[in-house]
C-alpha cells in the first residue's frame, strides 16, 4: 500500500483516541501488507483483493498463531473501519468485506499450569538451540512474566542491568506501563544478549530481526513456534499446544505458590485499573485451581 493512502486514512481517524488510531494503523497495516502477499496482488495492496475471503483466511490464519478472540476482533473493528472509508472516502470498494464474519468467544478456562516435564522440556530446548536472543526472549515470558508485546515493545532506554540488579519498564498493551524488578536468569540472559552484539546497534528497541529495528509480536510467535519444531517426538507430545503466553499464567502460578500476594502478582504483571489500582479480579483467573490440580490433590484427602 502507498503511504500516502495510509496517511489519508490515519487523518480520517482524527477524533478518536490515539490508543485507538495507534491500534487501527498497526491492524490496517499487517493486514494490507499481508494481502499484497497473496497471488494476483503483484507485490502491493490492491483494494479489489480486499475480499470477504482474504479477511476471513486472515482472521483464521491469526486464530492458528494464537492470537486471542479480543485481538482478533480489534482487527476486525479495524479492517471495517479501513473498509468503510475506501468505501465513502476513496470509492475504490464496493462493499465492507468484514460483514458477516463470525470470531467466536472461546470458552474461559483456567490459565495454563506448566508441569515439571514441560517445563524440563521447554527449558532445555532453550539451551540446545544456543540462540542468545532466543534465551532472553525464554526469560521474560518465564522469568518475569512478560506479555508478547511487552517483549516487542521493549526499548533499550527501558532497560537497566546491573552485575546484581535490573528492572524494566514495559506495558506496552494498553498504554499501562510498569518497572519491574529481574530476577537473576533473566538479568543473565539479556547480558549475554546484548554483550554478543546481536541486534541492530541503532535501533532504539532491545530485541530487532534481520530485516526491521523491531522483532515484531508476529516475530515473537515464530519464534517460539521454531524452537517447539525442535523437539524430539517425546519432547513435542508434552509442549505442542504451549504457548508463549502460557509461560506468563505459569509464571503467575509459581509467584503465587513462591507466597506472592494477589496485590503482587497483579502490580509485577500489569493487571491494573485505569486508576492504578490492582485488578485482582484478573489476576484470579491466572491464579485459579484447574480441574487437573484438584484431581491431583483429591487423593490427599484420605
């Protein structure tokens, strides 16, 4: 797609909150660079290829790389309003291709409790891959609990390691930034990160790819996707359906049984109010006993 056209655009959104105009760009622009991928599109965004079928192998394809359903619907929220202004604005649609396009709500359920193999597991695939940036990105999301977009979003002006300290300020999602204190693995992992002088010197964000100054949250999601590819057909049967978020609900379970309080946990992984008041309510769903934990101390009872 032009700049230009993405600049008009952007201009149409005036009146809305910057939050939202920052979310509807970075939506409208992974989508229409997606779709000048596909056959027939030559390389650019051409508005006729902007189908009700593109959008909906988009949406599925980010349902497959574990995007949630309220991620998904904020691309949703933002491909129509895209598509409304080409629409009345440029006259270069004919109809709003999001219309009629279902994401269904997935049922709650209690966060992910990794167990002792996967873990084992995970851990150690991070070891046998020797991928310095690989095992800074392991640590926060295991260490520390980060989000794929605070990890994205981390700059190097937001972080400080010392030989026996570093905190970070991140929250990128939201706008709710916090400084969190590391522990000791994940000051480690970022130290030999950054000492090996793997990423690009005049970037101002912490972790980059081989062709932007940013690893992108798609990048992180990759990532992780290659080192599971890794693992032996044993290792694999355990870890398949883990997720990168998941290491944040396990790092939450292991605060809460290291005696964290819900006040805590809630302050370290971002759960506040837009008073700055702890969620607690959210930080019970990533706390909450599964049906396995309780089957597994049932027998205790006797």
């Amino acid at each position: 797609m032009s700049t230009s056209l993405l600049q008009e655009y952007e201009a149409s959104l005036i009146g809305k909150s910057q939050g939202t105009i920052d979310n509807y760009m970075r939506a409208v622009t992974k989508l229409t660079d997606w779709i000048a991928t596909l056959p027939g599109s030559n390389g650019t965004f051409q508005p006729e290829m902007f189908t009700r079928t593109a959008m909906q192998t988009y949406i599925d394809q980010l349902d497959r790389d574990g995007y949630s359903p309220s991620h998904r619907n904020i691309v949703k929220a933002a491909a129509s309003s895209f598509a409304e202004w080409l629409i009345e604005d440029k006259e270069l649609l004919v109809r709003n291709p999001t219309r009629r396009i279902q994401i269904e709500a997935k049922p709650m359920m209690a966060p992910r409790v990794l167990t002792f193999d996967q873990r084992y597991v995970l851990k150690n695939l991070v070891e046998r891959a020797d991928d310095l940036r690989g095992a800074a990105l392991f640590a926060l999301g295991y260490w520390a609990g980060c989000r794929v977009s605070d990890v994205s979003h981390l700059k190097m002006v937001n972080l400080h390691l010392k030989p026996r300290s570093g905190w970070i300020r991140v929250g990128h999602k939201g706008n709710k930034m916090r400084e969190i204190d590391l522990a000791k693995p994940v000051r480690d992992a970022l130290s030999d990160y950054l000492e090996a002088e793997l990423r690009m010197s005049d970037s101002k964000y912490v972790f980059t790819s081989q062709r932007s100054e940013r690893l992108s949250e798609a990048g992180v999601h990759h990532w992780f996707r290659s080192l599971k590819a890794d693992a032996k057909k044993a290792e694999w049967d355990l870890i398949e359906d883990v997720s990168y978020h998941d290491l944040r609900h396990d790092f939450a379970h292991r605060a809460r049984e290291a005696g964290w309080t819900l006040e805590e946990i809630a302050f370290y992984l971002g759960h506040t109010t837009k008073r700055g008041t702890p969620a607690i309510q959210t930080t019970i769903r990533y706390t909450q006993a599964s049906c396995e934990q309780i089957k597994a101390k049932i027998h205790e009872l006797n």
